[in-house]
C-alpha cells in the first residue's frame, strides 16, 4: 500500500478527490496527515503535499515545525509536490539529494502574478506615484512629464514560462513591443516580437524601458542583474521583479532608483523577507511594494491542489509526472 504524507487540512478539503483517485487508479494508499497524526507511520511515506502553510510559521506554526521533519523521518519517500513555482528553497535541495521526485504547481498562478506585474507596469508608466502622493497631501498636481505611450515602449521579459509568458503576451496586448530572454528557441506561439538567450541580455537592455524578471534563481541568474546590468538601461527604464529577490543586486538597484538613472520599480520579492522596516526601498518614490504576494487570487488554492491530485493519479498509474523538475 503507497504512503501519502499530507496535511489534515487537504485531507479534509479533497477527501473525495482522494477518494476518486483511489478508485481509479486501484491501488490503495494511507493518508498519513499531520499535524492530526503525529504518531503515523512515517517510513510507510511514498509521497508527499508541501502546501503554503509549511512556509508560514506565523499563520500555522504547528505545521511549518513537523511537516519538513516528518518527511525527513519518511524514509521511503520517492516524490513530493510543492504548491511553489519556485524551488530554490533549501529544504527542496534536502530531498533532491537524496533522489527524491519533484514537482511543482507551476501555471496555477501565472496569470495573477501576471496581472500584478502588469498593474505594477502601469501605475509606473502612467506616473501614478505621483498622482498617490499627491492625494495624500490633498494636492492637485498634474504629472510633471508627460508620460511615454506603451506603444512607444519596449519590455524585455527574463524568463518565458507560464509566468513570464503571461506578462508577455498581456504586453504585447498593451501595445508594448516585448523581448523575451530564455535558453530555449522561440516558438511560433510565444507572444514575444523577439527573443534573445541570457547571453545576449546586455544587448538588449538598453532598449529595455521596462525590464520584467520572472525567472527562477538558480547559480546562473544569481544577482543576474547587478550594477553593471542597471547601468546598460536607458534612463528612466523601470524594474519589475515578481521572480526572487536575490536575481537583482538590492543595493545596486537601491543607488540607481535614488540616483535617478532609473525611473521606478515594482517588487514583489526582496533580498530579506520580510523587507526590513529600515530599508530604504519602503520610503524611495516612485517604488512600489507588495509584499510576495502577487499570487493572490480567488481559486488560487483549487488550482494548486488540482496539480497534486493528477500527478497522484499518474504516480499511482506509474505514469510520467507532471511539470518535474530536473
């Protein structure tokens, strides 16, 4: 009998779920949830759910404590699935050495990490850290330049999957003329006007008015973009970050926003999370910050889970998994 290692919570949530897949697969497997089951058998663990709230200490500190420790005590684990797009946190590293399978949600929040992405271009290019400063010293003030057209803009894009693909194609839609960056050729479908390998970036970052990080980090986009980088964008390029913080060098990208050779940025991640309250990016005009939070959206949950239950379906079948990573 397979071993699936999840929360109490999904349990309750997808029983029926779990329910039908058992069914169809015909292969029985024990729910082994936690925290509800503290004493389960752990070595029986084929599988496991990494969900948010094994992240969040501070919303569930019953779980963020015994879950990662429980499937380091499940010996027999061959696969786990995590909620995250990104999976350059240690603890995936743990697993991954010691040939364990991963996979990821990756897709289920790409067109809302998008969409923020995208507000956060628009408020920049449309001057609205001005406007918000204004009303809040109940001034009217018209802008002091006159905004560029999106039509007359070009946004370059680092990495093209479902996230940077999205930003993409809701560029292009705006009228933005996009260059996407990744190792792999362009396709016909991509929604990009050109695309460059990461070795050609310096060539194209001075065209760059808006410049869109949605890669994943890993040693090769580690401080991708330094002082070097900012310094290739025209005057007034803006930096949009929904990826990871440590892709952009903070410090560097703090003395160009004071210095003025950028003209704004909206980040999503940061170097430190939670951004330190002495940091001077909470205070920099024309900044906006959110805080890792730009997934946020309705059905965000359903949409994750529903990644987990097909490639537990596939396990059980012995089929290939779905978005692995290699």
């Amino acid at each position: 009998m397979a071993g699936l290692l999840i929360s109490a919570d999904f349990e309750r949530r997808n029983r029926r779920e779990l329910d039908e897949i058992e069914a169809r697969s015909g292969v029985p497997f024990e729910r082994i949830t936690l925290p509800e089951d503290p004493d389960a058998r752990l070595g029986d663990a084929d599988c496991a759910r990494v969900e948010m709230a094994h992240f969040s200490g501070d919303m569930f500190p019953e779980l963020s404590s015994s879950f990662f420790s429980a499937m380091r005590r499940a010996g027999s684990l061959r696969w786990f699935h995590t909620f995250s797009t990104g999976t350059d946190h240690p603890i995936f590293r743990v697993f991954t050495e010691r040939n364990v399978a991963l996979t990821n949600s990756s897709g289920a929040n790409a067109l809302a990490i998008a969409q923020t992405a995208i507000a956060g271009l628009l408020m920049l290019a449309r001057g609205f850290p001005h406007w918000l400063e204004a009303q809040a010293r109940g001034a009217w003030e018209l802008q002091p330049m006159v905004p560029r057209s999106l039509d007359e803009s070009t946004l370059v894009v680092v990495g093209l999957g479902a996230i940077g693909g999205e930003i993409a194609r809701l560029g292009q839609a705006l009228g933005l003329t996009v260059i996407g960056v990744r190792r792999s050729p362009v396709r016909s479908s991509d929604p990009v006007d050109e695309c460059v390998t990461p070795d050609e970036l310096p060539r194209v970052l001075p065209r760059a008015d808006f410049l869109a990080l949605a890669c994943p980090l890993t040693d090769a986009t580690r401080q991708l973009i330094d002082a070097s980088a900012l310094a290739l964008l025209p005057a007034g390029a803006r930096v949009l970050n929904i990826a990871r913080g440590a892709i952009i060098d903070e410090s560097a990208l703090i003395e160009a926003l004071r210095s003025g050779s950028l003209g704004g940025a909206y980040l999503d991640v940061f170097a430190t999370e939670p951004l330190p309250a002495e940091s001077p990016l909470w205070s920099l005009p024309n900044v906006i910050l959110t805080p890792h939070n730009s997934a946020a959206s309705s059905g965000q949950r359903e949409r994750e889970s529903g990644y987990f239950l097909r490639n537990l379906l596939n396990w059980l079948r012995k089929e290939d998994l779905e978005n692995r990573i290699e």
